[in-house]
C-alpha cells in the first residue's frame, strides 16, 4: 500500500543520496591530529576558482585529488568520518589544455604551483605532488567562465556543540549532507559545515574543534567536516541553496 507521501518521500531519498555522492571523497585537511576532513567537491572549487582568479593562462581540465600514498597513510588520532581517507600527503592530479607556441613546460609549471598556493594558503590541504597532464593544444586562450556554484545544504545550528561551532569566525552556517550537522555519541562530536571563502579552511576547523570541546561536557574528542567553502553572505537557511566559493 502506497501513502500520499510516498513518492515525496522516495524524492527526500534519492535527493540525500546525490548529495552523499556529490561530495566525492572525505579528504584530509591537515595532520593526523588535526581532526579535519573536506569534501573532494569543495576542495575542487576552491582550485577552480583560484586557477580562474590567476589571470590569462592554460585552462583546467579534469581535477583529482588524493592521498599520495594509500598504504603509508598514518591513521587519524580522532575518529574520521564515514568512508574518510587516511591524514596522509595528497596528490592532485589536474588535465590542463595550452595555447600552442607558449612553452609548455613553463605553462604546467605555472599550473602546478597556482594549485599548490591554494591548497595550502585556502585550504590547508598538505600536498607532496601536483601531477599536470596536458590534454589539448589551442590556438588562442580560452575563456574562463566562473565556476558553477555550489549547492549548500544548510541547517540551523542546534544544541550546544552546534552553537559552539556556528559561533567560530569563518563559519558560514551548519551542513547537513551525511545526516544531521552535529553526530555526538559519549566521548565524541562530529561537525559538518560549510566555510567562509576569505578564510583558510583547517583554521576555521581548528578553531571549531576547540570551541566544541570546551563547550560540551567531559571535553570529548571533536571531529570537523567541510562540505562547502562559500562566499559569506550568499547562504540562507534551507534544504538547498547555491553559493559561489
């Protein structure tokens, strides 16, 4: 038998299911100790957007990151989110096209180090490689268009671990893509949210972890997810909104 908000309900579903999906792996944010994940798809964004704001150049292609060296990973001193990867050394992998007669030594150079600048100055991404492949020779620059901005989900902060975090400088608001902003469990809190463009991601964290901790009794180990990086002021609450990194 089939209720009247069945087929609403099966929508909430597979709308929770892409959103998982879309946020490609938990990447490290930082150390071991740090306690600090980000999304794939808000790490991409942020290297999109600063290889965009550096002015005429090679355009990027296909952006992947990962850790360096699955194997020699070190564990996380503080418990990782869902299917999170390993604090070890990432490697990004980015396809770039370049403007024929330009030195193509010199244009990857250039790529490569626009992408190890904004993953350790906005980020705080540890990156021991950039690997640049080159896909496609053109005849003049291309244009660069913006990129697309990203989906948010926001919530409204609750609780005292969620006030606490959505009290830090560099919080944009609460996110609740794996579930509910805020899993606490005895012991432990896990955080998702979304932060602010003109702020490096691992301090915010960082600061959050610690404003968590001390709020919460017994002081428990805090965990942080960055789902988003977003201009301050183009969040609103609700289940789905767009805001530029």
């Amino acid at each position: 038998m089939t209720t009247a908000d069945g087929p609403h309900r099966a929508d909430g579903w597979t709308a929770a299911v892409r959103q998982r999906l879309g946020l490609g792996r938990l990447l490290p944010l930082g150390g071991p100790a740090d306690g600090a994940w980000i999304s794939e798809r808000a790490a991409v964004a942020v290297l999109r957007t600063a290889v965009a704001g550096a002015g005429p150049g090679p355009a990027l292609g296909e952006l992947r990151i990962s850790v360096a060296d699955p194997d020699g990973a070190p564990l996380a001193e503080v418990e990782a989110p869902p299917s999170a990867l390993r604090p070890g050394p990432l490697r990004i992998e980015a396809e770039m096209s370049a403007v024929s007669g330009q030195p193509l030594p010199a244009a990857a150079e250039a790529l490569r180090a626009a992408l190890l600048t904004a993953a350790g100055q906005r980020l705080g991404l540890v990156v021991a490689a950039v690997d640049v492949r080159v896909t496609e020779l053109l005849d003049a620059a291309p244009e660069r268009p913006a990129p697309a901005p990203a989906e948010v989900r926001a919530t409204e902060a609750e609780g005292v671990a969620g006030t606490a975090a959505a009290g830090v400088p560099g919080v944009v608001t609460l996110t609740r893509v794996l579930g509910h902003a805020v899993h606490a469990r005895p012991g432990h809190v896990r955080v998702e949210l979304a932060t602010a463009s003109d702020h490096r991601a691992l301090d915010v964290v960082r600061a959050v972890r610690g404003a968590v901790a001390a709020a919460v009794e017994g002081h428990p180990s805090v965990a942080v997810l960055v789902t988003a990086v977003v201009e301050r002021g183009r969040v609103q609450g609700g289940s789905g909104i767009r805001a530029r990194p």
